[in-house]
C-alpha cells in the first residue's frame, strides 16, 4: 500500500514539473494591490537583459474580479532602458465581451488578461530595465481621473522568447 501511494506522489510531482514548464517566460513577476489600484500607485519591474539580438514580446498581466466596474482599461507604461532612456507609452485595451462578462483566463470571479505591450521588441542594451504602470482611467465627461480602481488585484510584467 505505501509503494503505490509513493508511486502516486512521484508521478504527480513528474507530471507537475513536465507539464508546468514555461519555456517561453524569460521573466514573469506580479505585484499586489488588493482589490484598489490607487491612482498615486506606479507598479515598477526591474530585470536585467543580457540579450540584444533576439527579439522578445512584452506582456502586462492584469488579474481582476467582478468588481471591475469598466469595459476597458487605459494604463500609461514607461520603460526605462539602462542608459536612462525612458519611452512612455499610454496603451487601452478591451477589458469585457460585449455582453459585459469579464475577458481574460480564469474559472472563478478572478480573471487573468495578458496583454500585448511590444511585440518582437529588441531590446537595444545590455543592463538593467524598468518598467513602470500606473491606470489612468476616467469617467466620461470627467476631466480628473479614477482616484481608487475597483476591481484589480494583481499587476504582471512577463517576457517571453519569440521562438
């Protein structure tokens, strides 16, 4: 009885370590806002990049609930290259169906988006990057933005090899 609960437990952590290889991520992080992304919050990633010939996409990974209370979402994203070159950029994407059910991955109230932010990027130095993402989200009509977003519960960074 002990060897085949032994023989359960192995394949299992087999199983786990075959099929939970991600050889595409080159670098995958998250950080927390608990439900209310504050407007005043900047999520910043720093990662050092070796590689300046290969081309790489650029994910954001949102993870929100029900709580949404939007259909899109307009994030402003800097990337600040080692020599202290900063691009900004001011993105939108499509956070529910037509319908109003959430977009995104997921099989409970919590759904994971992963967004397109650069595709086949190079990145032109070796060093270290950051990234920084902060919402700027407002009402309609409204001049000031959303001061607390509802809803979201993790912001992601990811970078995954082309091929």
């Amino acid at each position: 009885m002990i060897l085949k609960r032994n023989n359960a437990v192995l394949f299992f952590i087999i199983f786990v370590f075959f099929f939970s290889c991600d050889k595409k991520r080159v670098f995958d992080e998250y950080k927390g806002v608990n439900g209310n992304w504050e407007a005043t919050d900047t999520i910043q990633f720093v990662f050092d990049q070796k590689d300046t010939i290969n081309p790489y996409n650029l994910f954001l990974n949102i993870r929100n609930t029900n709580e949404y209370p939007f259909n899109n979402l307009f994030l402003i994203v800097s990337l600040k290259q080692p020599d202290s070159l900063v691009k900004i950029d001011t993105l939108e994407f499509a956070m529910t169906k037509p319908d109003g059910s959430l977009l995104g991955e997921g099989f409970s109230d919590i759904k994971e988006s992963k967004l397109w932010y650069q595709e086949n990027f190079k990145f032109k130095q070796a060093g270290k990057y950051t990234v920084k993402i902060q919402h700027a989200l407002r009402e309609t009509g409204s001049v000031s933005g959303i001061e607390e977003l509802k809803g979201v519960t993790d912001i992601g960074f990811r970078i995954e090899k082309t091929k």
